[in-house]
C-alpha cells in the first residue's frame, strides 16, 4: 500500500471535509502559484511529520503557518526546500521544481540551527546570500560586499556589519539572518520562526520589513507561533498540525473553531496513526522520495 | 641513602653526564645507571651538536624538519575547517581506523612476494580503510539508534582491535620484516626519507590550494550546511572533498605522527588560533602558522635529544603553544577575561561607592550629615554605609581618587569632586529609573526592587536608557521606596 493510499484510508476517519484532492486558493494553478504542494508526505525515520499535505499558496501575500509544537510546520518548509526526503507527493515554485527555482526563494533557517560562535562577522553571513550570484572560488569583491552592507541596511543592522556574530544579541542574529536571505534578492521568502525569542526593536524591524517585501509584490511564508499577532501581521494564514487544518484569508480561516480544531486533542488519533506509520521500515530513511 | 650519594659522587667523576646538563640531570643518570641504561636516557646535546641541528647540517635532520613542519602547515590549514565543521571526534575514529588497512596491505603484498613496506602502497591502504571507518560511522548513525558518540567509540575501536590483531599476523609471517610497522602507530620520524618529505611537502601544497581556492565554499558548508544545500552547493561532494583532505593529511602524519597523535596536529592548532582571532581567513592562516611552529621545534627538539620520540614532541610543542593561546589569547584568552572581569567589579564597586556619597549628601537637611558634607565623610561612615570590607572600600576609594571622582584631604576624609557628583547623579538616576521601571512595568514589589536595580544599574547603556527616559515620561507618580529619594530630589541637586 503506498503512503498515498494509506493517506487515503486514515482521512476517512477523521479529515475527509478538510481535503479537497487538488489544492484550491483563489483559483490558483500549479503553474503560477509561488508554492503549490500536491499530496505531500513526510514520514521519516523516527520523526512523523507531515501528512497528505494539499496545499497552494497566493503571490504577493504575507502568510503565516501555524501550528502547535511538532505541527511540522519547520519541516513543511524543509520538504518544500528539499531539505528532508519526502515519502510522497510534488512540489512547485511558480510552476517548477525547487531545484530549478532555487534563485526565485530566499530561506530563512531558525537561528538555532546554526552555531553563533563562528569566526565571521554580521557581513560575513549575509555574503553568503551572494555567493551563488559570485560563482565558484572566486573571493567576495566590493560590489558584493557592498550590495550585503544594503541587505543590512535594510535591517537596520549596518552600524554591526564588522562585529562578529556571537556578539550580537538574538534579535540581531535573527536580523542577519533576515539579511542573507533579502541579498539574495528572491521572490519567495521562505522564513522559519523568524519572531522567536526577539526584542521589540527586531519584531518591529520585521515587521516593517514584511510589509515592505509585500509592497514589492514579494510572498512571505513564514512559520509563526504567537497567535495574538496573526491578525495583525499576517494576511493569510495555514494552520497546520500534521494535516492543513484550513487555509485562507486571515479574516475567513483565523478562528476559533479552526483553531481548536488544530491545537486540540482531537488530532491524537491521527498522531498514534502517523507514528505507528512512521515505524514503516519500507519507509526511506534517507534517500528521497523512494515511495513515490 | 648514603650508598645513593656515593652513586652520585662517583657517576659525577666518572664524567658520564655531558657538562651543561650536570646540575639539572643528576637524578636521572643516577636511577638510569641502575637499570643499566645510562647511555641512552635524557642526554642533553653538546654545543656542537646544537649548531649541527640548528644550522640543519645534517642531512637527515634536515629532511626531518623540513618534512614534519610541513606537516604541521598542512594538517592546521585542514584541521581549521574540521574543527569548524565539528568533526574533531570523527577525524579520531577516522586514524586509527587506518591501521588494519596498514597490516592488510602489508600482508597482502608480502605474500604476494613483494616489498612489504612500499610507503605508497600502505598509505593506499590506510586511507582505504579511514574511508571505510568513515562509512562505518555514518552507517550506524544513519540506520541504528545508537548516537554519535558511541557509534565513533565503536568503529575507533573495532577497528584499532582488528589492526593490532593483524599487525600479529604480520610479525609471524616468514617472508619480509614487520618491525617497521608498530611506528605507524606512535610515529617515527627518524625513518623519514626524503622521497617522504618531498610527499608531505607536495601534500602541505596541495591542501593550501584548495583551502585558498574553496575557502569561501568550506566557510559556507561549515557554518551552514543547510543553506548551503538550498542554494543549490553540491554540499555532499564539498564535504566529502574536505573529508578527504583529512584523511589525506592523516595518512601521510601517520609515518611521522603516529596515527594515535596524528589527530593533535589536525585539532590543537586550529584551536589555538581561535583564541587570537574571530575572523575565518586569520584563523586559518594562525593555525597554519601553530601547526608548522610545533612541527619545527617538536622535530628539533626530538633531534637533540636522542631518546625523546618526535610524534610526542611535536603534540607537546602543540600543546604548549595551546596553553600559551589560552591563557593569553586575545581573542578570548582566560587572562584577558579575568582583566575585564576585574575591571568590571572595580567599576561596579566604584559606581555603587559614587551612589552611596550621593545618597547621603541626600540627607543634607539632617545636622549630622551637613556636617559630614562639610568636612567630608569619614572612611568608618562609609564603611558602615554598605556592606562591603574594609580592603575592598580602601580600594575602591582609591580607584575613585585616581580617576578624579573625589577628594580627599589627607585625613582619611572624603568629599565628592564636580566631575564625580556629575557621575554619581547619572548612575543614581539610572538606578532610580529601573526601580520605577520594575514597579511599573514589571509589577516588581517596591521593596524587592532595590537589589534588582543594584545589579542592573551598572549594566544599562544610553540606548536602554533613553528607552526607560520614554516609557516613564511621569516619575512623580510612582512610588519609589524610601532609601533612595524620589528623582525630583536628584534632579534638583545639580
């Protein structure tokens, strides 16, 4: 039985009003949607994920995706960036493979994904951004590191540009973080948890930056975890807890019922499911997309 | 004892000791002598000797330390980016992993009739092997539960276990001679030919190139991984790329090293380089510069003195040169730290010295303390004024007077300077502001937050306080307690 079948049999359980077999927004194609997920599973090794997730997602719009703790919420965008091995299911950037549009999405890790304490300064980081742009073996030049200094401009973090990264505080990491991905000037922003653990002066930069972003007809899709600012930040929001919960305008899918229905225990069922299928040992482990 | 002393005596006029070294090493000799060794043990060079070595003479000396500073370079330009990439254990696992593939192929060749020791060919072999206990490790981590740190300790040591089982196998064989091969595992630098050095030399070379050419792509796979596979790096071949310039540098350490201290050379000096630097491209170039030092004087020293192994040497001129980074870095250095360290508690001691004058010249109205204003405040009033020692008040008092913040007339009387009142008004303020801030903002009990704010005052900069100046527009309303004055007071004083 593929993963797709087994999906097919455990969301009549519980899910079947949720999923519609194609993913709708407004109308939204496959080949014009900035993200568009069709059928995806992420079920690997010892960590159950995502399940049957179905799901398009508007141009120009800030969307927050939000979910209780081990929602897969990071993985989503993980699997969307090839990141982890998928058990099942297609995803596309404007209408391709993220291999092929890797230039058209800037990604925005955790902070805590990478080590502070590294030798390099705010500059440094935010460089990397460039360096697909600056080609193989050849060093960094002044244009390219000049077009960094506006990245962190833009974050307002220009006045740190030579400190090095464990000296800044969090928010200030999160900003250069923020910085790498804007140099790579994409059209997709891709950020996980970008909020978390900031100080005021960060989440208002962020925010201020969001806005900009979208003013330049740029999509966010941003992994979120405190729900009393959705409605203000964001404009469209998925809500996600393994499954997409519902997904739409803010004013429409950001309330109470829907909320209740992804925060609460009602999912357990499905989770015992997930992990018990998770245990698969056909499943991959490893290599990618071995199911499809 | 006595029978110890005439020993002495007698080995002192037989002249055995070479004569600079008398003082320091007559213990030695004298136990040495007792084992019948007295030839061999911890003699220290003659003069002629030392320029022989120091001028690199001798050919063969020559070669040593050339090839093992050399060395030194490569394995500390590598071990930079492993020791970023967090790969330190691994490069552990991934040496001694190389000592059955040495047995093996010196089994194998011997019993095909060849020459046992061809250098080439078991250096093929070591790194086949280091490869395959690199995959072992992945292999466990990726398919069994079992974490990192135990998948490393097995492969290490299955694998060490296999080598010194088949080195056994190869000392009974009864064509060619196995008595080399133990010197893969502690090194012996005296074997080095010069065909070696040229080796280490064309290696030392090579991984510079790549660490100059790719730097930027090593600095982006060691930071972040990730990232750097969602831009589309071929970060798994980067990777194995760096993987094997490691191995590469190990294997060619291990004839020199030995493969239990070759990975000294590849992590110590990149680890002393950090506490000098915090930029990358330093960092690399330092720990280059560390791992070809300790190359150079391990080497020499292990020249002159005939009975010291150089692969210990050259780790323990590594080390020393860790220790000396460590203690005195700049970058982070354990000295450095505690200057500042000092140098904060004496600005904290002098601060709340500076706020506690100024409390009390609050208290002016009272007779007793205009007085005390007058004339100045007595070193035992100030002592009684806060809880601190006697020493630690006489210091502080004295780092006030040298940095002009108060006066004293000499007779142990003590008055606060125009610049130092100025000084104490800001820090009282500052102090006052975070009170108020706790009670207000952080819904702090008024009689809980004058230790919070004792602590915190010292710490505020201007940008957080022009931030607490903007959130407590209105200082009369909040009700401080009574100890420290409400802030009307302070401003009304200067």
């Amino acid at each position: 039985m593929s993963p797709t079948e087994r999906s097919a049999a455990a969301k009549s359980n519980d899910t079947s009003e949720q999923h519609s077999t194609m993913p709708d927004a407004g109308g939204l194609s496959e080949d014009s949607a900035p993200l568009w997920i069709h059928d995806l599973t992420v079920a690997y090794h010892r960590k159950p994920v995502l399940w049957d997730i179905n799901l398009a997602v508007p141009e120009g719009k800030l969307i927050a995706v939000v979910g209780p703790n081990g929602a897969g919420k990071t993985t989503l965008i993980k699997a969307a960036l090839d990141l982890v091995p998928r058990a099942s299911g297609k995803v596309m950037i404007y209408g391709k493979s993220y291999e092929n549009q890797r230039h058209l999405v800037g990604y925005v890790p955790q902070r805590e994904s990478v080590d502070w304490d590294f030798p390099v300064n705010a500059l440094d980081v935010v460089a990397m951004g460039l360096y697909r742009k600056i080609g193989w073996i050849v060093p960094v030049s002044r244009r390219y590191k000049d077009k960094a200094m506006e990245s962190l401009e833009k974050v307002g973090m220009a006045p740190y540009a030579e400190r090095q990264i464990s000296q800044l505080s969090g928010g200030q990491q999160q900003r250069v973080f923020l910085a790498r991905a804007l140099a790579q000037d994409a059209r997709v922003y891709m950020m996980d948890e970008p909020f978390a653990g900031v100080d005021v002066a960060t989440e208002r930069a962020i925010v201020a930056l969001l806005k900009e972003l979208k003013d330049a007809g740029k999509t966010c899709l941003v992994v979120h975890h405190d729900l009393q600012t959705v409605p203000n930040y964001f404009d469209y929001v998925v809500l996600l807890n393994m499954r997409v919960v519902a997904h739409g305008a803010t004013e429409e899918v950001f309330n109470e019922d829907n909320l209740k229905k992804t925060y609460g225990g009602k999912l357990t069922l499905l989770s015992d499911a997930v992990y018990a299928f998770s245990k698969d040992p056909r499943l991959p482990s490893g290599t990618k997309g071995s199911h499809q | 004892m006595k029978s110890m002393k005439r020993l002495m005596k007698s080995l002192i006029a037989q002249r055995h000791i070479a004569l600079p070294a008398c003082l320091m090493s007559t213990l030695i000799p004298a136990t040495a002598k007792a084992a019948g060794l007295a030839e061999h043990v911890f003699e220290l060079p003659s003069g002629v000797e030392l320029i022989r070595v120091l001028t690199l003479q001798d050919y063969n000396t020559r070669v040593v330390i050339i090839g093992t500073t050399l060395l030194g370079l490569a394995a500390g330009l590598v071990g930079t980016f492993l020791l970023l990439r967090k790969r330190a254990l691994l490069s552990d696992t991934l040496s001694h992993a190389t000592l059955p593939g040495i047995a093996l192929t010196f089994i194998l060749i011997t019993y095909l009739g060849g020459e046992g020791k061809n250098l080439i060919a078991l250096i093929i072999g070591a790194a086949v092997f280091s490869v395959l206990g690199t995959v072992s490790v992945i292999v466990i981590q990726r398919y069994s539960r079992l974490k990192d740190d135990a998948a490393l300790g097995i492969v290490l040591s299955v694998y060490f276990g296999f080598g010194i089982a088949l080195l056994g196998i190869a000392s009974r064989m009864e064509t060619g001679t196995a008595a080399g091969l133990s010197s893969f595992i502690y090194g012996k630098t005296a074997s080095m030919l010069f065909f070696d050095a040229v080796l280490i030399g064309a290696t030392a070379l090579g991984s510079a190139i790549v660490c100059v050419l790719l730097f930027k792509e090593f600095t982006l796979i060691c930071f972040d991984y990730h990232y750097a596979a969602t831009q589309g790096w071929p970060v798994m071949r980067l990777d194995f790329l760096m993987m094997t310039l490691v191995v590469i540098v190990t294997v060619i350490g291990l004839q020199a090293v030995g493969l239990i201290l070759v990975v000294a050379l590849l992590i110590i000096p990149p680890s002393a380089a950090r506490f000098w630097t915090r930029r990358l491209k330093n960092m690399v170039i330092l720990s280059g510069l560390f791992g070809g030092l300790s190359g150079l004087l391990g080497s020499t020293l292990s020249a002159l003195m005939a009975n010291l192994p150089a692969g210990a040497v050259i780790v323990i001129m590594a080390s020393m040169v860790f220790i000396f980074s460590l203690a005195f870095g700049s970058a982070g250095g354990l000295f450095q730290q505690m200057i500042e360290r000092r140098r904060l508690t004496n600005k904290v001691a002098r601060e709340n010295l500076l706020r506690k004058m100024y409390e009390l010249y609050e208290l002016r109205d009272s007779a007793q303390t205009a007085s005390q204003i007058e004339e100045g405040f007595r070193f035992e009033d100030l002592l009684a004024a806060r809880a601190w020692s006697s020493a630690r008040l006489r210091r502080t008092l004295k780092s006030a007077l040298s940095a002009g913040m108060i006066q004293g007339d000499g007779n142990q009387r003590f008055t606060l300077t125009d610049k130092g009142l100025h000084e104490a008004y800001q820090i009282v303020r500052k102090h006052r502001l975070w009170e108020a801030y706790l009670i207000t903002h952080a819904d702090i009990a008024p009689s809980q937050v004058d230790w919070g704010a004792d602590a915190v005052e010292h710490v505020l900069d201007r940008e957080m306080i022009q931030k607490l100046e903007k959130m407590l527009p209105d200082l009369k309303d909040v009700k401080i307690p009574p100890s420290p004055h409400e802030l009307q007071a302070a401003q009304s004083v200067t």
